[in-house]
C-alpha cells in the first residue's frame, strides 16, 4: 500500500522478444524513481541454460509464473504510487500457448485477476537482435498479433510503443504521466 492507502499503480512492458521492453521499462522505473521488476522467463530462460544446457520445456511454465508473482508481490512492499513490470503473466499465457498450445488454467485466471493498470505494448519496428535466448526472429509478427489478441480479450489499458531510441521512451513517459495524473 503506498502512503495514501492505495495499491500501486502497475504498469507492465510487454511485446514479442527484442522489441526493447527491458530498457523501456528500466527507463520509464527510473524517470518516475519507482521499483521495477525484471521478466522472470528471461531470468528462468538463462538459469536453465547455464545449469542445465537445455531449453525451455512445458514444466518451465509453471515455475516462471510463480516466480514471477513472487518478484510483482514482495516489488509490491516496497513500491510508492508506481510499480513498473518488464512482463507480467499475460506474457506467459502467450508465450506458452504459442510454444506448447496451452497454459496452466490458474496461470490464465491469475493473468486475469492481476490485471495492471496500463501495458505499454512495445511493437517489433526495432532490429532483431540474437543474445542466445531469444529464437524467433521470424516469427515475431506473429507473436505480436498474439499479444495483441491477448491484450484485447482481456480488456488491458493499451499504448502502443514505436518508433527509435528517445522516441519509444517518451511514448511510455507520457502514458505513465497521464496514468499518474488521472489517479491523483
């Protein structure tokens, strides 16, 4: 609860891979000096690559969604009026579906039960990077169109985030400015 008795606000960066959520929402974190939680599938991804030399299967679902509330829930603690998400569950049902063609049904209701308050949908115009953990470079259209299906069945408030450099982070500045100043 912030000093005001009120839930933070939560703003969640999400899109298909390499579309520059992590320094968007590291940017957008560090404008309005709120917490931010990093994307626990990309954590989870590395992990499992380093300790185990796999990839991501169907039982990695699970634990990249539990560990992701617990990282939203203990940023909850210590958040002001603003918490900021490079991700959230609705990235997981996503991606699951589109890797395995399901998701966990409580995956799936918590996504919905957790809802944040503004998704600042980051849209692929920017170059594929490979990094190792990132394999869809082909595919990331698709995706996108994925995201936004999901975005749009749930209802989730939406800013479109395009563009280059500077451009992209001010696109989220102001839609989190307007969040702020709409919830005063």
């Amino acid at each position: 609860m912030t000093r005001f008795g009120q839930a933070p606000l939560r703003v969640v960066v999400t899109g298909s891979e390499c579309t520059g959520k992590t320094t968007l929402a590291q940017a957008i974190a560090e404008r309005f000096v709120a917490p931010w939680v990093p994307e626990s599938s990309r954590l989870h991804a590395e992990e499992v690559a380093l300790r185990e030399h796999r990839e991501l299967t169907l039982a990695d679902v699970q634990p990249i969604a539990r560990r992701h509330l617990a990282a939203e829930d203990e940023a909850l603690t210590r958040a002001g009026p603003l918490l900021i998400l490079d991700t959230d569950l609705l990235s997981t049902v996503v991606y699951s579906r589109h890797y395995y063609g399901e998701c966990a049904a409580w995956i799936e209701a918590a996504a919905r039960e957790r809802l944040a308050d503004l998704y600042l949908f980051c849209r692929p115009d920017l170059p594929w990077i490979a990094d190792g953990v990132r394999d869809r470079p082909i595919q990331r259209e698709q995706i996108d169109a994925l995201f936004r299906s999901r975005l749009d069945a749930v209802g989730a408030r939406c800013v479109e985030v395009v563009g280059q450099g500077r451009e992209r982070t001010e696109i989220g500045e102001r839609a989190v400015a307007r969040l702020l100043a709409e919830a005063r």
